[in-house]
C-alpha cells in the first residue's frame, strides 16, 4: 500500500500523533518512519485522494501538531510514497540538506499576508496625480475623444496602477520584514496587490501579530487585509 507523507522531522521528536485523524478516511492514525536522524511521518494512502476540506484539514491537523512540538519540513498536499523503503531512501538521500533545514526553521513560523485596496481610490489618486491622466481623461469622458486617446488613456491608467500597487507592497513589507527571520514575496492574485509569507520566530509571534494589525489600521479603511498564522513553514521550505 502506498504511503501518504504529511512532514519530515527529527526522529527525536516528541511525535504527538494520538487521536489524529489521517488524510482520506483510512483507519489508523499517522505515524512515524525513522531514518537515522530523521523521521516522516506517514499513513495509508486512500485509494483516491482529492482536496476534500476534511483531508486538508486533516494535513494541516498533522504539521501543527508536529509544529508545537519541535522543528518541521512540512509537505505539501498529495505527496505519496511507495512503500517505508522509499521513505527510508528519500530521507537518506538528502540527510544533511533535511537536517540543515530543520535546525533553519526550529522555533519559527509562517504568517502569510494578503492585501487589497480599492481599485477606484487608486485610480483617483491617478487622475489627481498624472496630468496626462487626467488631460486623456478630460477628452474622453462622455464618449468622446478619439479611439487612440481611450486605449492611451487604459494603458496609461494601467500603468500607474502598477506602480502604485507594487510601490504599496514594498513600503508594507518593509515595515514588517525586520521582524521576521526571512520572507517570500509571490504573485498577488485577483484584486491583490500584495502576497508575502514572512519567518517569524514563535517567541514573536504575538509581537509580529500585533504589528501586522496596526500596519493594516495606518492604511484606512479602502484596504483590505489577511492575516494567517502561524502557519506550518510551507513557504520556507524547497
């Protein structure tokens, strides 16, 4: 039977795994394949595996257990394995590269944020800004102006959004990024213009907290913020 990997860690960890329900229904309760220095922890692989809510809850159920107990290379959802043998090898191939990692991550977190504002402030603030902005605008308001004059006035207008969305997203994560240990910046998605995972030490994880909220408060109320975690290191791990 195919094997369902939820993390690697230290083989000496605590492995807190009682009364935790395995990905997919199947009976019995995660465990732990020990290599040397290191262990994953797995459980049966269901037959058919989707991303129910129930199993990614359960996924996650499993790293945080993991995480209040020690360091984690969490895996991310999905990862099979054959058999304890492939375990086994996997974790004996890149030893040293797992054991840096954990002692990278010990006591620390993720806290992913995600940040939108309006897309109408924005563009007021374009029309009061750029002249040529507003000068295009002028001409083509009503439907009038020519057709160049409105494609020069949507390209010009895309622009400066960029900028303004891409200048917002540094000046939070500069406020925050002298907190945390490391960060990720990714792709916003949708009306986002900001998507940062940040490292943070769990013995600052409450401070960190704290002073996401009040960079979130300084914005008004035309902004829009997420904050996770902590969160199980998925960002920070290869």
């Amino acid at each position: 039977m195919h094997l369902y990997l939820y993390a690697i860690t230290r083989s000496d960890h605590p492995l807190r795994l009682e009364e935790l329900r395995a990905v997919g229904g199947v009976s019995g309760e995660p465990r732990a394949v020990t290599s040397g220095p290191l262990a994953g922890v797995v459980s049966p692989a269901p037959e058919t595996l989707r991303p129910k809510r129930r199993d990614l809850a359960a996924h996650q159920a499993v790293q945080e257990r993991l995480m209040a107990d020690g360091a984690v290379l969490p895996m991310r959802f999905g990862l099979l394995a054959p058999d304890e043998t492939a375990v086994r090898s996997a974790l004996d191939a890149k030893r040293t590269e797992y054991v840096r990692g954990l002692d990278e991550l010990d006591a620390t977190a993720e806290f992913n944020l995600k940040a939108a504002c309006s897309q109408d402030d924005l563009l007021r603030e374009v029309l009061t800004e750029s002249d040529d902005a507003r000068r295009l605008n002028e001409r083509t308001r009503d439907g009038r102006g020519s057709y160049e004059d409105r494609v020069a006035l949507g390209e010009l207008v895309a622009r400066q959004l960029g900028v303004r969305q891409q200048r917002l997203a540094e000046q939070v994560v500069g406020r925050l990024a002298g907190m945390a240990r490391g960060k990720v910046v990714s792709s916003p998605a949708g009306d986002d213009f900001l998507n940062v995972s940040f490292l943070v030490e769990r013995g600052r994880a409450e401070e960190f907290s704290l002073a996401a909220r009040q960079v979130a408060q300084g914005y008004g109320d035309g902004y829009d913020f997420r904050l996770r975690g902590p969160l199980p290191p998925y960002s920070f791990v290869a």
